[in-house]
C-alpha cells in the first residue's frame, strides 16, 4: 500500500471513532476522543515517536532532541463530520516521519494531534494550539457544555489536569517552525486544478450586526410611493455588499442571517436585522471594505428614509504565514513538478495560535466540491501522495538550511 493510501485508510478508522452510532462527532476531551488519542498514539509509536500528552489534553509524539519541526493538526471533528478536517494532518505528519525515519535531521521532529480547534462543546477558538501557544484562558475552565459539565472536570476525566494547563505553553525558540496540512475546505484549487496550495494568511474577519427600521404599515393600503419597506432596504444593501465583494479580489462579505419585524404576509416590514461576515487575508483591504459596506449602508438608508443601526461585532486580524517559510514550501510544489498556487485561508486554523511562538506555514489539499464539515468530506489518494512528496522535500530542504546556518 502507498504512503497516502495508508494514511487514507488511517483517516476512515479515525473516522469511525464518534460520540454517535452514525455520524461522526469528537469533541473535545469526550470519551471518542480518548479512543483517537490512544489509536493515533498507537501509530505515532509504530513510527518510532515519543509519545505524550500534555495538560490540555493535545497529544504529541516526539523524535530526537532540541528545537523542533512541528506537524499537526487537530484530532477534534465538528457535528455530523467529514474525517479528513483535522486527522489528514495529524496522519500526514505521522506518515512524514515514516517517511524520514533513516534520515538525519539537525532539529527534532515532531508530530502534534490538537485537542480542540473546532470550539464545538465550549465556546473556545483553538483550544488545544491556544494552549500550546500559551494563550489559553484560566476562564475557559469554568465554562460548562450543553450537559452542564465544566471544562475543568471534563479535561480531568479525559487525564488533563486542569490546574497545569499552563505547562503545556511551548515557549517561543522551542520550535524551529509549525507546519500544517489541512483539506482546503473550498473550491479554488479544484478550480485551479492543482492538487496542492501554499496559504499566504490566514484570513482576518470582521463581524457586524446591521438593522434598517423603517415604517410598518398595511400591506393593501399604503401605496408604493409612501412606504418606508426596512426589507427592500436591507435587500439593495444585501446586493450592494455582494457586488463590492465580486469586484475586490480575495474578499468574501456574507450576510447569513435576516429576521423580519413583524414578519407578516399583510404588513410592511418594520425593521430588518441582518448579520455581516466579510473576510480577507489582509486587514487594510478588509477594514476598507468594512468603512465602504457601511457607506453603501448609509446611502441606501437615507435614500429610502430609513434609520440605519451599525454595530460592530469582533474583528480578528488576518494571521500573514511566514514568508521565507512559504517560499521554501512554494519550492517543495515546484520541485514535485507541480504549479505553485498561492490562496488565503478563509477558514480558521491552529497556525492562528501557533504563530505567537513559532514561524508557521500552511499547505491546502484539494478536495472534492470544495466541500467541509460535512461527511461528503473527500480528497484523493493521488493528492495526498502530492501533497506528502512536497512535506517531505519541505522537511529535507529546512534540514539542509539549518545544516548551513552556522
Ligand atoms: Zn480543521
């Protein structure tokens, strides 16, 4: 069997590890999730990795001593999930190590199964890296899940312990680099037809809450020219915000929420309350886009006469990979005979996290439709095998680098 397909083969058992007879869910520090643990703990020993857990819970398997070359992924999964978010990472760097086993290296290697990067039982973002980053929140612990059970005691009857999570934190020189392969979750490569991409960022977001009140009214006796419609407001802005986004390279705007007030086939809506989700790999494009959205917002409102309401809700920067990182990563594509693509992450990753202590750098695998967090979830076993050819060079080159540097 191919190192892909065996990683592939990998990826279905995980996949059969789940909270639900079913459909695949792991959430974080649940019974399903120690069964992942143990089984890929199981495979990183057969690779010749050390292995641990840490307090948090992430696991980590360990190859030699001094700073590390860390691959990883998480080993969580969202609801009724695809099995490759995540697990191809982790079992691609396994297979990675695999693959290097005779080979020596000036810097340890590492391979890391994060504990919790979906934020799916408690309302965390990058759990399991955030620790390892240092960037995890005492608060966190006292956070309860829907079952009323808080963090604290979950993470205890996983084997975490609670009260060290703090030890996990890496400290910032530990890591000669973190490296992470991860199934695009989008159509571009697929579009592109390149079986792999180097990621440039990992997008910033801004969220928004935006409302149109206007004037309700009956909808037989009002006449065209004397209302004051919140929705066909919000309608024209919806479109606005889709056009301006088509027309900037990169940028995604979605409104994906829309409540009508008072929601009734014979009234004029009152009011409109939509949600703005719009995205970039770089924070200057993203936060002009934000000040023209609300412009276009203001315009459409005062032509129609109704009130505008604009409140800003989060913002996170956009996480840039490292540049000479990407290049080397960019020459591995180039050196398996294969286009370099460059694309944004739109999606959030562990690399978010991990970029406070460590160069980061990001990989994509194409994958089928563009489709994730679903359980349609697929990629092929040629791309894995692509996309394992250019780790490995990548790996190589960054030895042979290291090697040089006095
Ligand atoms: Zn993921």
């Amino acid at each position: 069997m191919s190192t892909a397909a065996a990683v592939l083969e990998r990826c279905a058992r995980l996949g059969l590890l789940s909270e639900e007879p079913g459909r695949l869910v792991r959430r974080y520090a649940t019974p399903a999730m120690r069964e992942a643990n143990d089984l890929v703990a199981g495979w990183m020993r057969e690779a010749g990795l050390a292995v641990r857990e840490d307090a948090a819970g992430n696991l980590i398997g360990r190859r030699g001593d001094g700073r590390a070359l860390v691959l990883g992924s998480h080993l969580d999964t969202v609801i009724d999930a695809g099995r490759y978010d995540g697990p191809l990472g982790v079992l691609a760097g396994v297979a990675l190590v695999e693959r290097l086993r005779d080979a020596p290296l000036p810097f340890a290697l590492e391979v890391v199964g994060f504990a919790d990067e979906e934020g799916v039982r408690y309302p965390t973002s990058f759990l399991g890296s955030s620790a390892m980053a240092g960037r995890f929140a005492p608060a966190w612990l006292r956070l309860a899940d829907a079952d009323g059970v808080a963090m604290a005691d979950a993470l205890r009857a996983f084997g975490g312990d609670p009260d060290a999570v703090a030890s996990a934190a890496r400290a910032p020189g530990e890591l000669v680099a973190y490296c992470e392969l991860h199934i695009e979750q989008g159509p571009v490569l697929e579009r592109r037809g390149a079986p792999v991409g180097v990621v440039t960022a990992i997008s910033g977001q801004t969220h928004a809450r935006v409302g149109f009140r206007g004037e309700a009214g009956h909808a037989g006796t009002v006449p065209m020219d004397a209302r004051r419609d919140a929705l066909c407001a919000a309608a024209e802005w919806v479109l606005a915000a889709e056009a301006l986004a088509r027309d900037r390279p990169g940028l995604v705007a979605t409104v994906g929420r829309l409540e009508v007030d008072p929601g009734a086939r014979n009234v004029i809506p009152g009011e409109a309350r939509l949600s703005l989700d719009v995205r970039h790999g770089s924070d200057a494009v993203r936060r002009e886009a934000i000040a023209d959205l609300r412009g276009e917002a203001q315009r459409v409102a005062a032509a129609r006469a109704v009130q505008l309401a604009w409140e800003a809700h989060g913002e996170t920067a956009a996480v840039p990979t490292e540049p000479q990182l990407s290049e080397r990563l960019a020459d591995a594509v180039a050196a398996a005979g294969r286009p370099v693509e460059r694309l944004p992450s739109g999606a959030g990753h562990d690399g978010v996290a991990m970029a406070a202590i460590a160069p980061i750098a990001m990989l994509f695998v194409r994958c089928a439709g563009g489709i994730s967090h679903h359980p349609a979830e697929s990629v092929s076993e040629a791309d894995v095998a692509v996309a394992l050819d250019v780790l490995e060079r990548f790996a190589r080159a960054l030895a042979c680098g290291a090697a040089e540097r006095p």
